[in-house]
C-alpha cells in the first residue's frame, strides 16, 4: 500500500481534540438522598449500572475514533497496485452457428452448449461475433447485459462455417488494443491449415486466442449432393459411420411417398439413390435415426410442365432434325406435311423446315405469324430454295446470294449456345445465304463475313428464329452437340428454364440461411449438400496450445482506497447513531 498525499497523515492530529475531551471530568452534581436505607438498598445496583455506563461512554468514543482516523487516512489518499491482464478488457467472443452446430449431443445441441459457454466469458467490452458461411458482427463494444440478451436471441443456420473471416474480423475490431478473442466451435472446417494460420498471425500480435471445442462423438448419414435433371434426380447418401447401415430412402410429393428404395450403405461409404424427377415440389427423406437431422431431408423443385409441345412442318420424309427431336425427352413432337398443315394452335413452338414452297398455302403462314403474334415461337431453317418459296417476310433478317464456305462462330452465349463456349468457331458451313438481320433482331451465330447463321427476333409476342446452317452443307449434324443444340433452344422458346435454376446449394444463394423451399416468381428448393458440414463424426482438430503461446499483456492497475475508507467510516458513524439511539441518549 502506497500514499499519493503524504501531508494528509496531518489529519491525525484532529484525533487530539476528541481525546482531551473525553479525558475532562465533569463536576459532580449534589443531590438529596431522602433515605440512607435506600442508598444502602441500591448501591449494588448503582455500583453495577455505573460500570456498564462507563463500559457503553467507552464504546462510544472507540467508535468515534475509530471513524474519526479512518477519515484521517483517507485525506492522505492511500491506493494499491494489481497487475489485470489486459485481454480482460476487450473480449470478442466468436459463436459458430453453421449446420453442424445443429449437431444433438446428451439432448441438446452443440449451438445451445456454445451459447452456455459464451456466458461464462462475459468480460471488459463485449463484442460477439456469429460465425457461419460470413461472419456477422451482432454487438461491438457492449456491455455484458447487452450481450446476455443478444446471444439468447441467436439461431443456428444451414450453413458452412468461416472461423478465419471470423477471426480476421474480430482483429479488426480490436484495432490497437489489447484484447481476448474466444472461439467457440466444433471446428468441423474444410482448411485446417487455415485456421491455424489464422491464430497464429493472432497470437503473434500478442492477442489471446482461446479455442473451446463443443465437439462430441456423434453418428450421421446423410444426403451430401443431388444431381438433378428434368427427367431424373439422383441423390448421394454418405454413411459416415463407422459401421454399416441399411438406409431406407423415399421421393415425397404433397406427404405421399412416391417411391421407396433401400440399400445397405457400408461404413464411410457413399450410394446413390435414383428416383425420375417429380414435376413441382417434392422431397428425399432418409429414414435415418442420427444426430444430425438436416440432412436427412433434400428439397427438390422442377417446372411443372416437363414436356415442349412442338410442330414440324415438312415434306421430308426423315431428316438429322426429325431424329434430334424425337430422341430428346422434353419435347412432345407432332409432324405434319403440306398442304394440309394441322396444330398450328395446339404447339408452342412451330418449325418449318425442308419444304415444298409451291405446297404451302398463304392461309397457312398468315395462321402461323397470327400465332407467333400471340406468343407462340417459330423457328425456320435454311434450304437452297429459301429465298424463293415466299417465306421470307417471316424471317427475323433479310436473305442475300449464296455464299460458300465459312466457319460458324458463336457472336452471343446464352442457354442455347452455351456449350460452345471454349470452342466458338464449332463447324464449317460450305453453302449459306448472306444475309443482313431485320431490326430488333439479334445475330447469335456468325459467318465469316458477319452474316447471321443464327438469328432471334420478335413478331408481337412472340419469338421468331432463322436457323441458317444449312445441314446438308455441314457435318454439325453428325456432331454430338446437334440434338444439345436443338434441345436449349426450344426449352429457351418456351422458357421452361433450366432445372439448375431452381435448384441450389444453400452457398449459392447468400441471402438465405436456412434450407428449404422459397418463392423468387419461382419455387427454388435450397440445400446444404455440404459434405464436410454432414461430417459431424469427424475427430475435431487437436490444437496443441503450446503451439499458440501469446505474450499476453499485463498492466499495473492502480486502485485507490479512499473512496473505499470514507465509506466505511460513514457506516461506522451510522452504526454510532443507531447505537445511541438503542441506548436512549437520542
């Protein structure tokens, strides 16, 4: 103990003048005393009541001393020092609330056993930070009830985990100070590497970086991926255990099982379950009785027209086009031959492709661009007599002369012409028509000489397509990426979409946490199909502590007493008043 005013000691002296006047007796008072018999009588009594008066005098003035040199000492500003580790001002508490913290261990999960430990590192300044696929800072600098409240309001999401951004983040938080950040986690992580890289550019910088562990033996078998197309979904269950299982799997659709399959899934292994793709909404539920619940159900969504209805009309007998589209399954294709043309109001999309312009009736093409104003899509191929058949006021470009050899190279990517992407220049066109594009139209596949091969245009609702290669003059009729071709561009005509896109791993989709199915115009399903999340068996990392040493800061804290010494010496004085009060002087 040290004194910060020394000349204070002087207020001792003030302790003199209450001495001295408990030490002045007071004259004695004479009295007439109306019976000897009764002095004699009573003087037991007296003698015994005056010693217990001058043990309760005495009392007093020990209390009032005693009151008096504490407020004395107090003047002369006593105080201590304490070394207080300076992280125990700053903390920052890092909670993982992935999927995996959803994980049940003895009836409760991991995420509400690290919300039971978080309590006990309330400390200084609170900041906490949820870590999930981002971290997310919920309070920055608080105090601790502000922090209580918060973190009973967290919830665990469907989500992967990024304990370095985490971590990263809570330094940039710190900024200069010194500080303790407390990771709380099952650290079921892809990286490893990272994450110890990231406490240990921490515990360089002399901040204390506490890794706590909610990690417990579990058992899991889950759905970790989906391979989903229009026709067919196929659905990858892991076993994760160590173990064998017999893993009943079922396609639900609006609570019924549309199918059930099952399969003996060996330890750490994986199986796939194939089911045909359900249109609208549906579910893959596996019967399995773990401790991760999340993914033992995957979310599917599909459009709910699964077929095209598309008219080819032609006098070919057989073509490379007619066997494109009969082999593709999702198109429903009807085939009829001029003059007498049927289903022009029944199809989505029409084609007119290989024929006889002197067969085909005016009537007939004004049907079809009435139809194509109204919404419905028409494409038209190339032949060697296009120019001449009287069909060329539908097209979306104006046809020239013939023109001979060329490449055929894509101008414009999308769904249809996606697949050349890394190989543009796909074929070569000995024979095709030059030809400039109408307004409002748009040149997708090119000539050489910038002549549309490939064009798409409106007619008042509808789409309107010259597909200008002409397949006898090219060997892209022979390619494997003939009928792909064919197929994009009538799903894009009749905008059934690819089933990619209403399909999604929750990572793809940052502004949703939870799995599910949502509504964006339209229903998406949302997944975690995370293996590593799905691996909540895995061993958790075994930090070796010694490894991650940091100088944790100490400072000398310096408390002073005098606050602490004037209040006792009131209480003191209180206890003084109470006590004269009991005695009956007040």
């Amino acid at each position: 103990m040290q004194l910060a005013n020394t000349l204070g000691l002087y207020a001792f002296l003030s302790l003199i003048p209450l001495v001295v006047l408990y030490l002045i007796k007071p004259k004695p008072i004479e009295k007439v005393v109306p019976s000897l018999m009764f002095l004699i009588k009573n003087q037991r009594k007296i003698t015994k009541d005056s010693f217990f008066q001058k043990l309760l005098r005495n009392l007093v003035f020990l209390l009032q001393l005693l009151a008096l040199s504490i407020m004395a000492f107090s003047i002369a500003s006593p105080y201590i020092t304490t070394s207080e580790a300076v992280t125990s001002q700053n903390t920052i508490i890092i909670i993982d609330a992935s999927a995996s913290s959803q994980t049940i261990d003895n009836g409760r999960t991991r995420f509400e056993s690290s919300i039971s430990i978080a309590k006990d590192y309330l400390q200084g300044k609170i900041s906490i930070i949820v870590a999930s696929e981002s971290p997310e800072t919920i309070l920055e600098d608080g105090t601790k009830n502000q922090a209580l409240s918060l973190i009973q309001a967290i919830e665990p999401k469907d989500t992967g985990t990024n304990i370095e951004s985490a971590l990263y983040e809570a330094e940039s938080i710190l900024g200069e100070r010194k500080g303790r950040i407390v990771v709380i986690s099952d650290f079921i992580v892809e990286d490893v590497n990272e994450l110890s890289k990231a406490k240990r550019i921490l515990s360089s910088k002399d901040i204390d970086v506490k890794f706590i562990s909610t990690w417990n033996k579990a058992k899991n078998i889950g759905i970790i991926d989906l391979d989903i197309d229009k026709h067919n979904t196929a659905a990858y269950v892991k076993n994760f255990n160590d173990d064998d299982a017999e893993i009943t799997i079922a396609l639900v659709k609006d609570s019924s099982a549309l199918e059930t399959k099952s399969k003996k899934i060996t330890a750490k292994s994986t199986e796939v379950f194939s089911f045909e793709t359900p249109p609208g909404i549906s579910e893959i539920k596996i019967n399995s009785d773990d401790d991760f619940k999340l993914d033992n159900t995957a979310y599917i969504s599909a459009p709910l027209k699964k077929q095209i209805d598309v008219l080819l009309i032609t006098n070919a007998k057989t073509s490379y086009l007619m066997k494109a589209l009969q082999s593709s399954k999702d198109i429903n294709l009807k085939i009829t031959e001029p003059p007498i043309v049927q289903g022009i109001e029944s199809n989505e999309v029409i084609i007119i492709s290989g024929i006889d312009g002197s067969l085909i009736l005016p009537g007939t093409l004004e049907e079809i661009s009435r139809e194509v104003g109204n919404g419905k899509s028409l494409i038209i191929t190339a032949q060697d007599d296009l120019n001449k058949i009287g069909i060329s006021w539908l097209l979306p470009v104006d046809l020239n002369e013939k023109a001979n050899n060329t490449k055929a190279c894509v101008k414009v990517i999308n769904e249809f012409t996606k697949q050349f992407e890394n190989n543009k220049c796909f074929t070569i066109v000995k024979k095709y028509f030059k030809a400039i594009p109408k307004d409002n139209a748009i040149s997708i596949i090119e000539a050489d000489d910038s002549s549309p091969l490939v064009a798409l245009g409106k007619n008042g609702k509808g789409n309107l397509v010259y597909y200008g290669i002409i397949d006898e003059q090219t060997d892209f009729k022979t390619q494997t990426s003939y009928p792909i071709f064919w197929n994009e561009l009538l799903n894009f005509l009749a905008e059934a979409g690819d089933i990619k896109d209403y399909n999604f791993r929750i990572d793809e989709k940052p502004s949703i946490d939870k799995a599910g199915i949502y509504d964006n115009g339209n229903k998406i399903a949302v997944n975690l199909l995370n293996e590593y999340e799905s691996d909540i068996a895995k061993e958790t990392i075994d930090f070796d502590e010694q490894g991650f040493v940091s100088g944790i800061s100490e400072e000398k804290v310096v408390v002073n007493l005098d606050i602490y010494l004037i209040i006792f010496a009131i209480i003191i004085m209180f206890f003084e008043i109470f006590y004269i009060k009991i005695r009956g002087d007040l």
